[in-house]
C-alpha cells in the first residue's frame, strides 16, 4: 500500500503498461486489497493475460474507449480464457461482444473505483473515455496523446477541439494514460508548431532520453499538456484545425 504524501489518502490502484503491437499499451489497472484487474483496450489476448498472471493477479474486467481492432482484438479471447465482462462503447459491438454499454454520464465500478465515462468523439464517432476523479486519472484511448491528439477519421475539428478544451479543464494533477507510444514523434511537431516554447524543447530532451532507454514515456499529465501540448493550447478551432492538418503530413 502507497500513502500519497501530498493529500494522505490511501492511492489503492496500481498501473501498468503492456506494450503491444507497434506501438499499442494496453492498461493493466490493479486493485491490491480486492485483486481484481481490469485492462483497458487490449489488443491482444494472450500477452495481456501473460502479464497479468506473471505478476499474480487475476483479471476481471476489460475496458475498451472505441472500437478501432487494435484497442479491441483481445476482448474475445480474453472472455473466452478468464470471462472478464467487457465495458465498451455501443460501436465496439461491430467488432466485439460488449456486455455493457456505456456512455455520457453513466457510472462504472473498475477494479472498486467509481468511475465516469465521457464521451469524447472524433477519432470515433463513439469514442469513450473513463474518468477515476478520486483516484485523479482518466484513460483517453486515442483521444489525446503527449503533446498530440488523435487523427479525426470519424469527427470533426470543432469536436476534438472541445475534447482537448474538457480535458485540460481537469486539475493538472489528474494523469492521462493514452492509447500509444507516439510521444516522441508529437513532441518534435510540438516544437516545430511553438518554437519558443521553453518547456517544450526540455520536455523533447527528456522524451528522447527515455525512448533512448525504452523507457515508457506515459502518463502524461494535464499540467504538462496545458504547457507543451499545442492542440490543447491553440487558441480557437481555426488554430487546431490548421494544425491538426499541418500534422497529419508532417515528417520529422
Ligand atoms: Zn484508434
């Protein structure tokens, strides 16, 4: 057990990142007292359970914030193995079963945290994100990213400018776990986008370090993204947009 020294409350959830794919982490989130896990967007099956069970938990849940394969090809084989109930957005029911749907407002109980779910589309049109205020965390899929956010396949500008906008809103303590490992690739936009941005050219610094060490470089904070992310500091929805477009064609 962890005693958080600034507030003196018990911190009861563990998180851990698996790494998958390319560039995929999937979320372990552990409960020491209960034992229950949950894990968020797998992508696969077997290395999630592999990393579950090497550490001696016991995974009970699967979380998923949108229906994109790589955020989802595990959830079948997961079910099958361990028969964690799945907690999806409606449109993961393309690729998936879902046990229970869940949109703006509802509440959850992960791994006995009280959770509330946002909906925050764009990337998709029903992208979802999981909100543990007590616990100061929020799990944004490919939502937002360290100095990044999401491409726009099912939305607008004007939605993921709102999404950027919300989640800065929330306390800069609060830490963002994000669907990949695109930090280093967005901090170098980042400072091509705000060139005189001191803490941007620090934060690239120690990014390339750790990547250097391969190093997990999440989470984030939304203290952090409110100084160096440029999605979140541009100004207006013409400023986002610009560089939303600037990014997608952009080559380090
Ligand atoms: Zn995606």
């Amino acid at each position: 057990m962890v005693v958080d020294a600034e507030h003196g409350r018990m911190v009861m959830l563990e998180v851990v990142a698996v790494p998958v794919l390319t560039d995929n982490y999937v979320w372990l989130i552990h409960n020491g007292e209960s034992g229950e896990t949950a894990a968020v967007d797998p992508s696969v099956a077997e290395p999630v359970l592999d990393a579950v069970s090497a550490r001696g938990w016991r995974l009970t849940q699967v979380l998923n914030t949108h229906w994109h394969p790589d955020h989802t090809g595990g959830n079948d084989g997961i079910k099958s193995a361990v028969g964690a109930p799945i907690t999806a957005p409606a449109e993961a029911q393309r690729v998936s079963q879902v046990d229970r749907i869940v949109a703006e407002g509802d509440r959850v109980s992960v791994a006995a945290a009280d959770v509330v779910v946002w909906d925050i589309p764009a990337h998709t049109a029903g992208h979802i994100a999981y909100y543990f205020e007590d616990e100061e965390m929020i799990f944004v899929g490919d939502t937002m990213f360290a100095m990044g956010c999401g491409r726009l396949f099912e939305g607008t500008a004007e939605q993921m400018y709102s999404n950027m906008q919300r989640i800065a809103s929330l306390p800069g303590d609060v830490r963002i776990y994000c669907g990949h490992e695109y930090t280093l690739a967005n901090a170098r936009f980042a400072v091509h986008a705000e060139p005189q941005n001191a803490a941007l050219a620090h934060r690239l610094a120690e990014v390339k370090e750790l990547r250097e060490q391969g190093k997990v470089t999440l989470p984030t904070t939304v203290a952090e993204e409110r100084e160096t992310n440029p999605f979140v500091r541009a100004t207006n929805v013409q400023e986002f947009a610009r560089l939303r477009s600037e990014k997608d064609s952009f080559r380090s």
